[in-house]
C-alpha cells in the first residue's frame, strides 16, 4: 500500500464513520434523558433532503446543513407530540417514524432525482492541508467531521461535569423522582428528543451534501439502524461511542474496499459485520450487570405520566 | 379554634406554620376537610392517622405538590402561596419522603446537587456535606453510588439533603417504617438536635409508642378531617389508638401458644441460593423449620433476604437439591409453585402490583389465578366462571373488600384493599402451610387487625404459617417464634417471649452494626403480653 492509497484509506474511513457519529451523538444525549427514539434512519433521510433541497435553492450548503437540522427537529417533535404528551409506546412510535420519514423523503426528493447541488467545503488551510499524509487526515477533512468531534467533546462535559447534564441524566434515571424534586421531566425530554432530530438531520445533510452529493431514496442505507446500536455498543459513554463509530465506519467502508479488490467476502456478511458486532458486545457487558446498572438510563423507552 | 388554643400554649410565639380550613376534594373522596394545624417554632409536631385518613394530602399541600381547593397558609405570620416544592423549599420547608426521591445512578453528591437550585449552593457540596454529616451524626460517603447503600443510609442522604437548606420546618414522613431499632434511636437523637437548634418537625407516622416517646404536640386526623389535637405524652399508646382509628381497638393479645413444637410440616435444611436480581442477596445456609399449629415470624430490614427467600418457599426459584425443602417429609426442593399449592401450600409475595396480582385483570380473574388448583375453580380444563365468581365473592365478604365486586380490575383498588382480597384468597384455599411477604403493608390497622385474627385462626386449626414482615411489632404481637434475616442468612428462631428488642435489632443490623453499646429505651417496644 503506498503513501497514497494509505492517507486516503484513512480518510475513507473517516468520511465514512462520521455521519454514524453525528447520529449516534444526537441518540445519545436521547436515550440519556430516558427516551428511546428508533426513528433515527427516518429523521436523518427527512434532514438529507431537506438540506439537500435547500442548498440546490438557494446555493449554500451550509443553508442546507441548517435547513436539516430544523427540518430533523420538525420531525423529531412530531415523536415528541406522540411518546410524551401522547404517551404512545415509544418503541413503536419510532418505528413508525422512520418508515414516515422513508416516504415522506421519497416524497419531497421526487423532483430532485440526479439533480446537483452545491456541496460542503472540506477544511483548507493553506500551507497544513497540503502537507503528504497528516495534511489529509488531520488538515483537510470535511467540516462536519471536525464539527462532529467538537459536538461530541461537549456532550461529554455536558453529561459528566454541568448540571444541566446531571439533571437530564436523572430524569432518565428515575422521572418520577425528578419529578418529585421538581424539574420538568417532559421539558427536559422535548429538549433531548429535539437534539436527537437536529443531529440526525446534520447526518442525513452529511450524506446528501457531502459524501454521496446527489439525491436518492436509499440515502441512508441502514445508517440510522447502525448509529442506534452504536449507542447500545458504546454502553451510553461518549468516549467508547466515538471508538464505535470510527470501527463501525470502518467495517462498511472495508466492505466497499474488499468487493473493489474481488475479496471472495460476502458483501452481506461485511454489512452485518456492525450489528454481530452490537450483539458481542452486549453479550460481554451484560456480564457485568453493575456498569450497565450505572450507564443505562433506567427509565429508557417508559412513558412518564405525572400523577398530581 | 383549635388553633387558637394552640397559639395559646406557647403565648407570644407566632407559629412557624397555621393552615387553617384547608379543603382537597379528589373524585369521590374529599381527602381534607376543613383541617387546621399549627406547628410551633422548636417543635417536633406528630400528623397522625391510618391509611387513607388524608395524612400525605395535606403534607403535599404544605410542600407545594397540591394545592388546597380552599383554606389559607401561613408562613412566620404572614399568608404565603406554596405553588412548587421549589417555594416551598425557599420558605425553609424540607421534606423526607417515605418512599425516597434518589437517583440509583447517581452518587451522593450528585443526587443532593439535584435538590439544589442555586448556582451558589453547590460549590464544595462533597465538603458540606461530610461536614453536615458529622455535625449531626449521619454517616455517608459523598463519592458513593446510591445503588450500594442501605435504606438507612439512602435516608440519611435525603435528610442531609434538607439540611444542607437549613431548613426551618422538616417534614419528616413515616421515616422509620425502613430502619433497624437502633436506625431509629440515632434518628431520634438527630431529630431533637435539630429541634433544638430552632428546625420544627412534623413527624408523620401510625406508630404510636415512637410518638409518644418524640413529639412534643401531635394532631390526629381521620377520614380528612382532624379528630384532635392532643399531648401525645400524656396519653397511652391505648388512647391514642383509638382517637386514630373509628371503631374501638379489640384488644390485641394472641396468646403466643407455649411449647407447641408439633411434628415439623416445612423443613429447611441449609438453603443456599444464589439471587436472580440485579441487586438481590443471596441466600445463605438457611435452616428451619415450622411445626403444625404454630406462627413463625422472620424480621429484618427491606433487601436481606426476604424476597429471595421468599421466592425459594413458593417454588419461583427451585432449590439446589430436592431435600432442602421438605414439606410433611416429602422433598420439593424442585417443585413448582403450582406442584406445591397442590401439597397445600399457599403464599403471597410482597409485590402486589404484578407479581401478587395482576392489575389489568378482574378480581375474579386474580382469584382464579393461584386458587384454581386447590378451590376446583377449572371445569374439563377451562375456567368454571361461576365458581370462580362465587370464590372472588366469598373473599370480598370475608376479608371486608372495598370495591364494586368480582368483576373490578384489581388497579380500581386501592393497596390496602388489593392486600386485604389477595390475603383472603390464599386463606379460604385452606392451606396446611401459610407464607405471606409483609402481610399488612400498607393496610390500615383495623384492616391489619382482622388480618391478624384470621391468621391466627389458621394456625390454631393446625396450619403452619411463616410471615417475613419488616414490622417488628406485627411479629412480637402475633408469632410464636421469631428469627431474624440479615444479609441472607436467617438466625436460629427463638420463642417471641424469650426475645428482647436489643437482641433482635442487633441482629437485624447484621455484623456491621458497630453500636454495641446503644442503650435503647425498653419502654418503646414493650410487646403487651
């Protein structure tokens, strides 16, 4: 493998586990407040056209990458509306999300079918970005990956050190004595349920504007599935949900890389390879019942229903 | 007019807190009716009543949970709006609750950080903590994890919690249904200090004995509306009982049978078992046995043992060898709960929600569901209705079920009531061996008492019964032998009446339980013989 091939292996892999990361983030800071939202792969296709057809209009993909963001917290309140004040199962509710955000995606992108649109700007700074290999990797990758990386180092201050992060790690932990102290439980889940969405648009905006620029229905590929159990894999730690998702990235881009090179591997195989991977991984902490007890919000996926 | 001559008591002292008039109307029910109350400064104030007698309403409406449909609150003198608990916490109000706030996942520090509003109040919160801590005598390591601490020691972080406000009313909720007899002497020690040093508390418990023994006043409700107001040292337990509870107390006095050491029904022999919950105890070494004919009762503190044990008796979790358990000399150690109903066993654990009963389905149905066997209640394999209605009847007659009849979904009843029916099913199955799981948890006394009757007519008509209960009193009152849990093993029964309340709350505390020295008074506890 030469020097090239090497630097952009790498960024392949780089390219590829960020949208994982930006969903998964989002899913994170969810599933800490106790709520358990499956739609992710809807919410992040419904944010890919949405941005994507707001950059075509109006030319700027940054336009596009706000444009998903609120069009995933649009969508991501219409879970809300359901699962908190609705008290809908939240298991189904988010199934039924993401396979509304599937046809309302197909929907809305119909016109936009193998139409351009401005794409986002990789990092380019003169003089670093050209350096041989630490220049592509460290210098020149796409905003959103640096974005992606500062968003995640903030959630984990926000969860382990701030108090807002305390306060929503309680309300998952136990609502009803949340409620009994007196913070706003469903406040609180509308806030982490409305991140969620914005992260998955920010993803889904990743994958039409950047990494494959051009509009279709199958955009998401599974993505959104594989960010959720990055957040099981990762046992609700930010630090081990950054390493997931690089490995993660890494695995789907391996498979493209191995079919390139007539590997004789299954492409299905390598494509499974993530969720065999979710499933080692609960099997070998679920031995360890205590580390669960003290990551996994207690209250994830239970409806919150305040007696008077 | 009762609190005028309240305020009249203390001349010149402005009480800290006066409700006055205050009426809650829930659907069905008005939960309080045109109550007063009025605690002085420095006082340690009982709210007595049963169940149901509108106790928990009011405290809410004091700690700005519910408010009042009509009535006034007075704060120092001056009329005050408690809309939140955060108002009511900037008044100075803390409040412990029976069933704790606490984040499982969370350490020490940060479950009292939550409780704290202001920015300003956290900063060094470890540090003050400690120091509260020492200054009022309630060990707790501020870096711990609450899933690894003892009810007595979640408690203590709910009280430091209120402390750490300097709070000038605590409000202190039946604070020591969950903690071992000398637990409650160090809490009483920490109460009076507080009292002392100008903290008023109002005190809400049924038990009587610790009333008389702490508060200086106490207000006694029943059925929403205050009966009296009264010095609680100036009466007997006797009195005030009665003043709680409408109908006169019956007296109490099952004549613990002497030497009835019948041929044992149900053997123990070195039961160990390995806990299936998260955070179980696992059962160790576990010998006994109970004879025909006689009451044995298990203390302990909530999370030694008892569920676990529990479960072992009812065939939930089989045995390791057959011969551990040996019913009339039969093994069945590997029997189902099923197998060992059939072999006259009955039982009841101590969750009724879901495991004693399930909610979503008719009493009929919940009656249906452990007396099918032993009351005939299936026809060629299908449920006979009629006699299943007939069953769940004759429980609701028996056993006094409030409720609209058979065919009321269990979660209509309130706890009480649900305990009352699903204690009456296993008794009219006519078991030879009893066992119930906190038999009166959350009953009201009159309720308890007929409970206590009928279990003691059982066991006079040759059934064995174990009752696991964290009531120590329950078990002085109505077994003839006890023996205590502590961390999963069960000590060697001995007869109620050879039994002193120092022994038994040492042995409650389990090895760890450094006080040797504690002297507790005897008064509190005497059991009536």
């Amino acid at each position: 493998m030469t020097t090239l091939e090497f630097t952009s292996f790498i960024v392949s892999i780089i390219s590829a586990s960020t949208p994982l990361l930006l969903a998964a983030s989002g899913e994170l800071v969810t599933e800490k407040s106790g709520v358990l939202n499956l739609g992710v792969e809807g919410m992040m296709l419904v944010g890919a056209i949405a941005g994507f057809a707001t950059a075509h209009a109006t030319g700027s993909a940054m336009l596009g990458v706000a444009a998903a963001a609120l069009a995933g917290v649009a969508i991501s309140m219409l879970f809300a509306v359901l699962t908190l004040s609705l008290l809908a199962n939240q298991i189904a509710t988010g199934l039924a999300l993401t396979i509304f955000g599937h046809g309302f995606a197909a929907l809305l992108g119909a016109g936009y079918v193998g139409i351009a649109a401005p794409t986002l700007p990789n990092l380019d700074i003169p003089g670093l970005s050209t350096l041989p290999v630490i220049g592509p990797i460290v210098f020149g990758q796409n905003i959103l990956v640096y974005a992606s990386l500062a968003i995640l180092g903030t959630i984990a201050w926000f969860l382990r050190r701030s108090h807002y992060g305390l306060i929503l790690r309680a309300v998952g932990d136990s609502h009803d004595a949340a409620h009994a102290i007196g913070y706003k439980v469903l406040a609180i889940r509308y806030a982490a349920i409305g991140f969620g969405g914005a992260m998955a648009g920010i993803a889904g905006a990743y994958l039409s504007l950047y990494y494959s620029p051009l509009w279709s229905q199958d955009l998401a590929a599974g993505r959104g599935w594989i960010a959720l159990a990055l957040v099981v894999f990762s046992a609700w730690r930010p630090l081990w949900l950054l390493i997931g998702a690089y490995l993660f990235g890494g695995i789907t881009f391996l498979s493209l890389y191995l079919q390139g090179l007539g590997v004789p591997i299954p492409a299905p195989f390598v494509s499974a390879l993530p969720y065999i991977g979710t499933v080692v991984v609960l099997v070998l902490i679920s031995r360890d019942r205590r580390r669960i007890r003290l990551n996994q919000p207690a209250c994830l996926g239970k409806s919150f229903h305040a007696v008077a | 007019m009762m609190a005028m001559g309240a305020a009249g008591r203390y001349p010149g002292a402005t009480p800290l807190l006066h409700l006055q008039g205050i009426v809650k109307q829930f659907p069905g029910c008005r939960a309080n009716d045109d109550v007063d109350l009025s605690i002085a400064p420095h006082e340690i104030h009982a709210l007595l009543g049963e169940n149901g007698a509108g106790k928990s309403t009011l405290v809410k409406i004091i700690y700005g949970v519910m408010k009042p449909d009509a009535g006034s609150i007075a704060w120092q003198g001056k009329p005050a709006l408690i809309g939140s608990p955060a108002q009511a916490r900037a008044l100075g109000i803390g409040m412990v609750f029976q069933h704790f706030s606490l984040f499982e996942a969370l350490t020490v520090t940060e479950n009292v950080a939550l409780g704290l509003t202001d920015k300003a109040d956290r900063v060094g919160l470890a540090d003050r903590i400690a120091d509260i801590s020492r200054r009022y005598g309630l060990p707790l390591d501020p870096a711990r994890s609450v899933h690894d601490l003892s009810v007595g020691e979640r408690q203590r972080i709910e009280i430091v919690r209120c402390l750490l406000q300097k709070p000038k009313l605590l409000i202190m909720d039946e604070p020591t249904s969950v903690l071992t007899p000398q637990e409650v002497f160090h809490l009483f020690a920490t109460l009076r200090r507080l009292a002392d040093e100008g903290c008023s508390i109002l005190y809400i418990s049924h038990k009587l004995e610790e009333i008389r023994a702490l508060c200086r006043r106490a207000t006694i409700m029943r059925l929403g509306k205050v009966v009296a107001e009264c010095i609680p040292a100036e009466k007997s337990a006797r009195e005030l009982a009665e003043l709680m509870i409408s109908a006169r107390l019956q007296p109490q006095s099952f004549a613990h049978s002497i030497d009835n050491q019948g041929t044992p029904r149900l053997v123990l022999d070195r039961l160990t078992i390995r806990s299936n919950q998260q955070f179980g105890t696992d059962l160790k070494d576990i010998s006994l046995s109970i004879a025909a004919g006689e009451i044995l009762g298990i203390a302990g503190i909530a999370g030694n043992g008892q569920s676990e044990l529990m479960d072992a008796l009812s065939g939930e979790i089989p045995a390791g060898r057959p011969e551990t358990i040996t019913l009339d000399g039969m093994p069945i150690g590997h029997d189902g709960p099923r197998d060992r109903r059939r072999r006259g066993c009955c039982f009841l654990p101590e969750e009724r929600n879901g495991h004693g009963a399930v909610t979503s389905m008719t009493l009929a149905e919940n009656g249906f569901l452990s007396g099918h066997v032993r009351g005939a209640l299936q026809r060629l394999g299908l449920i006979d209705r009629r006699r299943t209605g007939e069953f769940a009847r004759a429980i609701i007659k028996a056993f006094d079920v409030r409720t609209t009849g058979p065919e009321a979904e269990a979660r209509s009843l309130s706890g009480g009531n649900l305990q009352k029916f699903l204690i009456g099913r296993e008794m009219l199955q006519q078991p030879t061996l009893l066992m119930l799981n906190q038999p009166t948890w959350g009953v009201d006394a009159g309720a308890a008492a007929a409970i206590y009757e009928a279990i003691v007519a059982l066991a006079r008509n040759g059934a064995a019964v174990l009752i696991i209960s964290q009531d120590l009193d329950e078990i002085l009152m109505l077994c003839d032998r006890i023996a205590v849990i502590a961390s999963g093993r069960v000590s060697v029964p001995i007869p109620v009446r050879d039994a002193t309340i120092e022994q038994i709350g040492l042995q409650m505390g389990g090895t760890a339980m450094p006080d040797h020295n504690v002297k507790l008074p005897e008064t509190r506890y005497a059991v009536s013989a």
